[in-house]
C-alpha cells in the first residue's frame, strides 16, 4: 500500500516538474518569437524613417537649388540695374529659406533624431554633416538678406529671427555632445554670435 | 567671420584666421593666408626671409602644405599656422610700412576673403561651391553699385 502511495506522489512530482518543465519551455518560445516581432517592427519603423528621411532630404536639396536660383535672379537684377525688382526676389529668398528650407531641415532634424536614437556617432555623424553646414548656410543667407549695402538698393528691408528659430538646431547638437567637446563647443559659440546679430532685440 | 563686410582692421582679421585654424580649417587657413600674402608683396617678401630655414613655415609661406601625410600631423600643422599668424601680427606690429600694407589688402581686395572660407559648407558639394561663387558674384556686384 505505501509502495503504490509512494509511486503515485512521486509521479505526481515527476509530473509537477515535467508540467512546469513545459511551461517553462513555452514561455521561452513566447518571448523570443515576442522579441523577434518587436524586433521586426523596429527594423520596419527604422526603413520607414529610411525612407522618410530620405524624402525629406530631397526636398530640402529641392530647396536648396530653388534658394540658387533666386539668387540667381537676384545677381542678374542687380547687374542690370533693376532695382524695382529687387524687393520680390528678396521676398523669395526669404520666404524661401524661413518658409521651405529651414522647415525642411526641421523635420530632417525631428526624423533624425528618432531615428539616430542610442547611436551616439550617427547621431555626431548627422551633427557635422547637416547641423552646422545648416548654420553656415543659415549665417550666409541672413548675412546677404540684412546687408546693409543690399538694403539701401531695396529700400531698407530686413529680417530678423527670434530666439526660438535655431533652439531645435542648438538643443539637438548641445544634447548630443559631451562637455569636453570644446571643437564642437566652440562651433556652437561661434554660430551662436554669427546668429545673434539677427535676433530680434 | 561668417558675414562681417565691413572693412576689417588687422587684429580682427588676424582673429577670425585663429578661430578658422582652431575650427581645424587648415586647407582653407593656407588659400587664406596666400591670398593675403600675394595681396601684401612687401609682407610676403619679409615673411619669405623669417621662415626660410623653417621647413613647414616656409611651406606655408608658399602654400604647398600638405597635412595629414603621414610626415605632419595636424596637431603640428595647427601649431604652425599658429605660429604664421603671430609671425603676421608681430611683423604689422612692429613695422608701420607693413601695417599699412595690409591695412591696404584688408580694406580693399581681402574685404570678403573670410567670408568664403569659413570651413564646413553645404554637406552637398557641388551646392556648397554654387551658393559660394553666386554670393560672390552678389556682393561684388552689391560692392560696384554702392561705391558707384
């Protein structure tokens, strides 16, 4: 009689172990074919920025050549003496830049970021290949639409940018280097008083 | 050194070439600093003397340097530029023919020389060179209209 008890709760272990055993296996199969999905949609969601950055970054060269080609017009109509037309070509050039360029390079910065998440140097990389030759274009075409030779030929126009216009650009780039960075720092501090001469006082 | 057209005095000039060498713009430090000296021939003849026995500063001088090479590092070439600059200020400083000169070059045929040198540009090449050369051409155009 306790020999048959003794088999039957030792089965009942042996049971138990193999029942849990099971479980356990289970589980395990769950998280990783859980791990893969998520795994899967993130490589989805990183093609998806992909492609949208790349679309963005057409656009903004799209921009770019438009920019080009205002100041083209804006060249030819200064030789030719054409000053009448200078005020509506300066208005492209600045709606073009505030409107469509800079815009763009915003929405760049906003995918970027997203999508440069928790890699330190694509995110440095995109910091010296898009952030600060944003600002230089940024200086040289704010520079050109306030000088003030231009100005006397369009009948003293200018524009000015508010502290907020450049925060995305600076906050992305400070948020992405560290302090001892004094190379990138010190290209912040320059572009920083190459914009402040245009912020609205 | 990013959009400053007004007639530019020689310590800030000298400035702005600091701050583009500290920026690690060597290539653009070099056609700078050339372009002064074929503007300055006084300047460049003395300057010849004083760095002919210096190898890399005498390079400079010339305009052949080549950084990274395997034979200069950058950190050695930035120190020489450094050098090449103070070399320029203690010159101006010390003789007021020279000063004149180069006020001269700085007021009237180097006033936009920083302004297209000013180290990383469009990450698009051939935009970056069509957006130099038309804000080039506006600003002398801008430049004849004026003074006319």
């Amino acid at each position: 009689m306790n020999y048959i008890f003794e088999f039957l709760t030792q089965s009942n272990i042996v049971a138990g172990i193999i029942g849990a055993f099971i479980v356990w296996i289970i589980a395990q199969v769950k998280s990783v074919a859980e791990i893969n999905k998520i795994d899967k949609e993130v490589i989805n969601i990183r093609i998806f920025l992909n492609k949208e950055l790349y679309v963005l970054e057409e656009q903004k060269k799209g921009h770019f050549q438009k920019i080009h080609l205002y100041l083209k017009e804006l060249l030819d109509a200064i030789k030719e003496d054409k000053s009448p037309n200078l005020p509506e070509i300066w208005d492209k050039i600045n709606n073009s830049f505030f409107i469509d360029y800079l815009e763009s390079s915003y929405q760049i910065i906003r995918t970027s970021k997203i999508l440069f998440s928790g890699n330190k140097k694509d995110m440095k990389d995109f910091i010296d290949d898009e952030l600060f030759p944003l600002l230089k274009t940024s200086v040289e075409i704010l520079a050109l639409l306030n000088d003030s030779r231009f100005k006397e030929l369009n009948r003293d126009r200018e524009t000015l940018i508010s502290d907020t216009t450049f925060k995305l650009v600076f906050r992305t780039i400070k948020r992405n280097i560290t302090i001892i960075d004094f190379h990138r720092r010190k290209k912040i501090k320059l572009y920083e008083e190459a914009l402040e001469r245009y912020k609205i006082t | 050194m990013f959009s400053n057209y007004s007639i530019m005095d020689i310590q800030s000039f000298l400035n702005k070439v600091r701050s583009l060498i500290s920026l690690g713009e060597l290539r653009e430090t070099l056609t700078i600093i050339n372009t002064l000296l074929r503007n300055c021939p006084h300047l460049n003849e003395v300057i010849g003397k004083d760095v002919k026995d210096d190898e890399i500063l005498a390079q400079i001088h010339i305009g052949r340097l080549e950084v990274d090479n395997g034979h200069l590092s950058k950190k050695e070439a930035t120190a020489k530029f450094l050098a090449f600059v103070q070399i320029i200020e203690t010159l101006s400083e010390e003789h007021s023919d020279l000063r004149d000169e180069l006020n001269n070059a700085l007021s009237k045929d180097l006033k936009h020389i920083l302004q297209y040198h000013t180290g990383t540009g469009d990450n698009v090449i051939g935009q970056k060179v069509v957006m130099d050369t038309l804000l080039r051409e506006i600003y002398k155009e801008l430049d004849k209209k004026t003074k006319g």
